[in-house]
C-alpha cells in the first residue's frame, strides 16, 4: 500500500526516537521511499547512520552541510507526506508559532504535501495547558495528529503520552493514502495569476496578483489525487513537477486555454485576476512620448468564468473568486448567480492580510446550495486545503 510513496520523516529529541528506527524498517518494507531529517537533540537518541543505513538515504540535519545549502523547499515539495515522529515538546511549541531555527522546522514551514506528527511526551507534559493548547493550534493549521498511547512511559510511571507503535503509524498511514485521494481520476483545470494586456512591445496592462493562491489550490488538488491542469499567467511561482502547466500572458490566450480544455474537466477553478480590459490594438512598435496626456482606449475582454458556466453540463463543477471591497456578500453571490458557478470564493479587501501580495489570506465560500462556510485568517497553503474540502464536500451534496 505504501509502494512508491515519499515519506520525509521529521526525527525529534525524545527517547521514542529509538522507536523511529523500526519505523523506517517498517516503511522501507512497505516499499516507500524514506529520507530522515533530524534535530540536534534527537541525535542523542538515535544514530544518523542507523537511520541512513535503514532509510538508503543520506540522513538531513543541517541547513547547511559542507558549504552546501540543503534545499528545504524542494524537501517538502518531493515527499508525499511530512511524518514527524516523535514529536518532541519542544518542536510541537515551534510548529504552533512558526519558529525557524533548524532544518525540520525550514523543511516544515515551506511544506506543500500534508503533514502528519506522532506526538510523544511525559503525561504530564501531555496534558499541560501549553501542550493542548499547541496541539489545537497546530491541527487549526491543517496537520494531522496521530493520537498517543496509554502505557509505561520513560519516567517510569504509566499514563499517556507514549508516541503511537510503529506498526500503528503505519497503518494510519496505509488509511491515509487510500482515504485521501478523494479526486482520483477527477481532471481539474486552474486558472492563477495575473494576465498582461499588451500596448506595444514593452509595456503592458497588469495587475499584483502572484499566483500563490491558484498554484496553492492546484497543488492541494494534486495532492487528493486529481489530474490538474494549471493555466498561469506571468508569474515567477514555481509548481510542482506533476502538474501540467500552460503558461499564458494575455486574458485571451488564457480563454483559449480554458475553452480547449474545459470539454474534458471534471472541476474548473477560476482563480486567476483576469484583466477586464485589453487595449483595442496593440501598436507593433514601440510607442513614442509626444503630447502630455496619452490614451489607450480599451475593450472588455472576454469573461472565461462566465463563458465556461454558459457551457457547462450537470456533472462539471465550476469555482469562481470574487475579490470585493464593499456589500462583499451580495456582490459575490450576484457573481455566482450571473456567470452560473456552482460556488464562489470571496475575498474581502477589508481583511487585513487577504488578497493580493500576502502569504496569508482570509475567505468565505458561498454555494449554490446557499451554504457560507467562513474561514480564519491562514497560510494560503491551509485556504487552498479548505477550498478543497469544501469542493469536496459539495461534490457529495
Ligand atoms: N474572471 C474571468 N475572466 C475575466 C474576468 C474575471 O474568468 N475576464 C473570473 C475571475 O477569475 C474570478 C471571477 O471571474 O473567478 C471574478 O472576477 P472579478 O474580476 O472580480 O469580477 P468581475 O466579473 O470582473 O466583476 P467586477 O469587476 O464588477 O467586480
């Protein structure tokens, strides 16, 4: 069941670390690809060349190994799933505030693939307020949390707080991939970024949308084992290798795109901040300065959320965004209402860090059922997993 599957295992200062060691043997045996990051302290527990020898794989400590930087981003956009276990204490308290001090926590805080831990600690430890306060924080963030066990603990004394055996944590994970891939054989198509509208050969119509969100959607999409398909815009935003990617400029070569590609899409998500207008003409050659007020007259281009609600049947599922500054509620569902979508996503400008240019964003999803589901300020990764399971769930409705 774990054949082929990428697993990063986080390795953490706790005497349950001696336990990770069987862990890897275990998921090697299921034939899962193993590589070991671990923290200073959890080195006091286990040896990095045990764990190199049972994992095949060199064992990441550092952030720098021999002058070479160690690439975390690329770390957590190989691995399937992130596995920290144990998790310490200490590491736990980082994750809910988002401390960077070591290679894990790089690893962790830049991760697109879900993330999972298998806490371990003292009982008492385990049931201070910090601790459950931690925990709550870091399953708000959209990890996962494999539940400790009852037993004799390190202390001595007999309670819960024992990390999960390895054999249970591979199970979870066995249920995890074969629950999770809600959208396998679902063919999604996502349009991110912005579009640039040409004047002349140098200069363009843009807008500041990065494409984070879009790319964050289509990589959670991928993630619940959908075919994706993401139309971008201009954007330096780099995606993971398995997802097909066309690349446009313009709001009508991104229309071309959607319309070639919307017959065989199960779910269409629209995310991209398409120029509502475009120069009437582009000049060939560069335009030169001559009077003191220069106009560009422009024309609307075309509106693919609406040209794709006009062509879609029963089964396709289509997403829109709205991004509103005033009667934000009304606007959004008159939006859903008159390009025919079957759920919008709405940005409010008066959220402080939603929108554009932020890691962060903040929304609210209205569906044609007339259902509003609202959402706490996250990590665009943590949105682009809520929309999904709200698509999810209005597949199933
Ligand atoms: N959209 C699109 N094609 C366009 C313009 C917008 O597909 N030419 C999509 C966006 O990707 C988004 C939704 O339409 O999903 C809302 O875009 P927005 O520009 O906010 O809405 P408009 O319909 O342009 O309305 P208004 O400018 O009045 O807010």
């Amino acid at each position: 069941m774990l054949k082929g599957k990428k697993i990063l295992l986080g390795i953490t200062g706790s005497i349950a670390a001696y336990k990770s060691a069987v862990l890897v043997r275990h998921l090697i045996k299921q034939g899962a690809e193993v590589k070991v990051i671990m923290t200073t302290a959890a080195k006091d527990f286990v040896t990095p060349l045990s764990l190199s020898t049972l994992s095949k794989n060199d064992v990441l400590a550092d952030i720098t190994d021999n002058d070479t930087w160690a690439n975390h981003v690329m770390l957590g956009r190989w691995a399937d799933i992130m596995l920290i276990a144990p998790l310490s204490c200490n590491t736990l308290a980082k994750m809910a505030n988002g401390l960077c001090d070591n290679l894990l926590m790089a690893v962790y805080l830049s991760a697109t693939c879900p993330v999972v831990v298998a806490p371990a600690m003292d009982e008492d430890m385990w049931h201070h307020n910090s601790t459950i306060e931690n925990l709550k924080k870091i399953a708000s963030f959209n990890n996962q949390i494999i539940p400790v066990e009852k037993g004799e603990l390190a202390s001595g004394l007999v309670g819960e707080g024992r990390m999960a055996e390895p054999e249970n944590i591979v199970n979870w994970l066995e249920n995890f991939f074969s629950n999770k891939l809600e959208l396998k054989g679902k063919k999604v198509l996502i349009t991110a970024g912005p579009t640039y509208e040409a004047i002349d050969p140098v200069r363009f119509i843009g807008n500041h949308s990065s494409g984070k969100m879009g790319v964050a959607i289509a990589e959670e999409m991928k993630n619940r084992g959908a075919d994706v398909t993401l139309v971008l815009g201009p954007s330096n935003i780099t995606v993971t290798e398995n997802i097909e990617v066309i690349r446009v400029k313009s709001a009508n070569e991104m229309y071309d795109a959607c319309i070639n590609h919307f017959e065989k899409t199960d779910i269409a998500v629209m995310s991209a901040a398409v120029a509502d207008y475009t120069p009437v003409s582009t000049a060939s050659q560069k335009i030169k300065k001559n009077d003191s007020i220069f106009s560009v007259e422009l024309t609307k281009t075309k509106d693919i959320l609406k040209s794709l609600g006009e062509k879609k049947n029963n089964k396709q599922l289509l997403v829109g965004f709205a991004l509103e500054t005033n009667n934000e509620k009304e606007y959004a569902l008159k939006k859903m209402k008159t390009k025919n979508a079957d759920m919008i996503v709405l940005n409010s400008l008066n959220d402080a860090g939603a929108g554009f240019g932020h890691d962060t964003n903040k929304i609210t999803i209205f569906d044609k059922h007339n259902k509003e589901y609202k959402f706490d300020k996250k990590s665009k990764k943590d949105v682009a997993i809520d929309i999904v399971n709200t698509i999810i769930k209005l597949l199933h409705a």
